[in-house]
C-alpha cells in the first residue's frame, strides 16, 4: 500500500474519463504553449467506434490502415461487425485515408467521418413552424399536455379547455421551450382509440393552446389522419412513437408540411435485442433514411430512443448509461423519462406522484448523456434541474463564472 505521504506530494489524478476541458486545461497551466495541445490528439485519448455492415474488403482495409498507425480492429467471426480503437488524431484522418483506398472504403470512410463531427458538435438548429430551436446553449423542456381521461402520469386534463390552457401557460412561464399535446395514452396495457376520438379530445384543445401561446406546439400522435389534422391547426411538430414506421401515411404528411418538424421515436414490437443501442441506433436511422427518402429534411427531424417503450426497467438503465452512442446520428435527441415505470421499480414501487426526483435525476444523466431535449411533466422542477445539469455539462454561465466566494467558511 502506497505512503499517505507519498500520496499527498504526488497528488496523482485520473483526468480521463472526463470533460475535455480537464485534460486541456491540465497541459496548458504547464506553461505550455497551445499549439503543444496538439499532442492530446495523438497520446490524450483513444477514439473507439462500433461498425457493423462491413464486407470482407472493407475489414481488410481497416486492419492493415489502422495497424500501421497504431491502432486496431477487433471483428466478429465473419468480419461484418468491429471495433475500432485508434488516437484521436489517426480516427480523424481515417476518412481521408479511405478515400484513397476504393469507393467502397471511401463510403466506410464518410459514414465514420459524418459520426465522428456530429459526436464533437451539437446538433443543428431544428426548424418547427416560425420557430428554430437552437441546440447549442442549453436543454430544451418539452412540457406534456395529455387530454386523455387515463394518462399514467396521473395528469389527464380530459376536455376542460380552461384547464389545459391554465397549465400550457404556467408550463411556458416556468421555462417550457415546446408544449407537447396527445390525446391516446401510450402507457403499457393501454386501449387503443380511433382517430375520430382522438381528433375529438386534441383539436379542440390544440386550438386554444395555439392561440394561448407563442412557443412550438407538437401533437404527440402515431396516426397520420390525425397528425395532418392537427398541423392544420397549427401544430408545427409531429411526435411519432413508431418513427415513420407505424402509420404508412405518416411521413407522407410530414414531408407535405415544409414548416413542420418531426420527433422519430424507437419502438418495436416485443423486448427482444441482440445489442441494445446498436438495434435501437439501427431503427433510428432508418426512420432518419425513411424522412430522407419522402423529403423530410435533416434540419426537421430529431430523435427519441424511446425510453419505456418495449424495454425492460434493466433496458431503460442500460439505455440512460449509454446514450452517448446516439451523439454520433447527428440529430437533435429527445427523452421521455418523466414518472416512467422504471424509476418507480428503482424506488420500491413508488406510483407516478412519488417519481419526480427519480426523473430530475435521470434528466441530470440524460443533459451529461448529450440529450438536446427532456419531456417532462412537472416542468417548473425540470427547468431548474436542467439549468443546473447544463452548468455543469455545457459550461458555467457568465453570471455564475463572475461570482465571488459567497464568504469565509468555518
């Protein structure tokens, strides 16, 4: 065992994992010139990146590329899937590299290049009706509104106009960014209703909240009838649980309203996973491909890996700790926590009212995971949840950074 005295001249710290900023700003109070902090691109950190879809061709290239310069691929039995793992600086150069190799590495190359810049940058701004929700200062809060008679949350407004829009006001004066309206519960077990009553319980509302506020406004529905119906009114974003995959007609709308943007979210049939983020990124972009394909825009569309959604409680804690995969889609990421199921089984049980700091929590994990947007409930505690998470993962505020010592302790 090391000597406390040993311990305390040498102070040693681990600086990875952690914020970049750490690792930088250790080099630089060396006295080090910046252009020395070039060197943490090649010895600072290794870059490490899953890749499936491989032909044999394209594993050969990636072995002998990567183990000449100092990195290396591990591969399933036949090659189609890999690891990555190489420095930082040979990963970036990696895209060039391929490119000079054939077409199809220079394909490889591209679809690693294009992950690579969308995991180091927030994601564009995203267009919604008049509105471009700009990503790159802080977390949005999308505030639920459920004019359902059963929503599990515990907070169905029914039809009482009055009442919705009280609380889509008090949502935007607590700091909301977007209303979210839905009219079908989507919790487990729930009944299915037809468009017709659906169209019933939203529109009426989704008027009133139009005209009762000047922030986005999103119809939380997987049926296109309704979806175009609530656009008409006013909705300028479409909320899909099946993410262009459920509805036919669904994208179809979408792509026919050029101001309206779109929330794909995972979802499937049955728990059943090989890996879970690497289906769950899978179903994802091909949502993203299917927007593409009906000419739904990259700068409309942001993404839900669907938390709650055919996954185990073990599922939805696998996914908290692993969102950071989905950084490299390149979209905006939403995530629905609020009063799940899964952090009442974490509290021994505790019903929908009794979940409020488990969310605050996740959402804390969600903003470090790199999410762009929280959908939440209890929107006032939110927004200051997230302000404080976004100190801290983001940036400290040029009016805390200012503050001095509040005074002498002790």
């Amino acid at each position: 065992m090391i000597d406390a005295a040993a311990a305390a001249r040498y102070n040693v710290r681990p600086l990875l994992p952690g914020p970049e900023s750490a690792l930088r700003d250790a080099v630089l109070r060396l006295g080090l010139p910046t252009e020395r902090l070039s060197v943490l691109a090649t010895h600072g950190a290794v870059e490490a990146l899953a890749v499936q879809g491989l032909s044999s061709d394209q594993t050969r290239v990636l072995e002998r590329v990567l183990r000449e310069r100092g990195g290396a691929v591990l591969t399933d039995a036949d090659g189609a899937r890999a690891v990555l793992l190489a420095p930082l600086m040979v990963m970036g150069q990696l895209p060039a590299v391929l490119a000079a190799w054939s077409e199809t590495a220079e394909s490889l190359g591209v679809a690693i290049g294009a992950t690579l810049m969308a995991r180091g940058s927030p994601p564009p701004p995203m267009r919604a009706g008049k509105h471009a929700l700009d990503f790159s200062g802080r977390t949005l809060v999308m505030g639920v509104l459920n004019v359902t008679p059963d929503s599990f949350a515990g907070d169905a407004l029914g039809g009482d106009i009055g009442a919705i829009v009280d609380r889509a006001r008090g949502f935007v004066e607590a700091g909301a960014d977007i209303i979210d309206l839905g009219g079908e519960s989507t919790r487990p077990n729930s009944q299915a209703v037809n468009a017709d009553e659906e169209r019933a319980r939203v529109l009426p509302a989704l008027r009133a909240v139009v005209d009762a506020v000047d922030v986005p406004v999103s119809i939380d529905s997987r049926k296109a009838a309704v979806a175009a119906d609530a656009v008409a009114e006013g909705a300028v974003i479409v909320n899909d649980v099946w993410g262009l995959r459920g509805d036919p007609a669904m994208a179809e709308v979408v792509a026919a309203n050029p101001h309206v943007g779109l929330i794909a979210m995972h979802n499937q049939r049955g728990a059943e996973y090989g890996d879970l983020m690497e289906d769950i990124a899978a179903s994802l972009r091909e949502s993203v491909r299917v927007a593409q394909a009906h000419g739904i825009a990259a700068d409309r569309v942001a993404i839900d890996p669907g938390f709650g959604f055919a996954k185990s409680p073990a599922q939805n804690l696998e996914l908290m700790r692993r969102l950071g995969e989905l950084r490299g889609l390149g979209r905006p990421v939403l995530i629905g926590v609020s009063r799940k199921y899964t952090i009442g089984a974490v509290l021994g049980g505790l019903p929908p009212e009794g979940r409020v700091e488990g969310t605050l929590a996740l959402l804390a994990l969600a903003i470090a995971g790199g999410v762009s947007m929280v959908r939440v409930h209890d929107v006032a505690a939110a927004v200051r949840a997230v302000r404080v998470a976004d100190a801290v993962v983001r940036g400290t505020p040029a009016e805390v950074a200012a503050l001095p010592p509040p005074g002498p302790t002790g």
